[in-house]
C-alpha cells in the first residue's frame, strides 16, 4: 500500500505557504493583499513551533 497523499509538517506547511515566502513575491504579495482587503483574521499560515 502506498502513503496517503497528505503528510502534514509544520515546517514544510510554513516554508512554502507562510508569510515571508508570500512577500517575497510580487504574486504572493497581492495575495496577501487581497486577504487584507477582505479582511481576513489570518493572513498566511501560522508559524511553525
């Protein structure tokens, strides 16, 4: 049998989706602004612990 497809990891869920990656980018900038425009209580993932 295989894995399943999710895996979950703190870490890896961060450095891909958090906020200092969404920055780093003029796309991932825009989505950080469309989600401040709506007025999300979460802009990108929590950090990892």
């Amino acid at each position: 049998m295989s894995k399943r497809t999710y895996q979950p990891s703190k870490q890896k869920r961060a450095t891909t989706h958090g906020f200092l990656v969404r920055s780093a980018s003029t796309s991932g900038a825009k989505v950080i602004q469309a989600r401040r425009r709506k007025g999300r209580a979460q802009l990108t993932v929590k950090k990892a612990q």
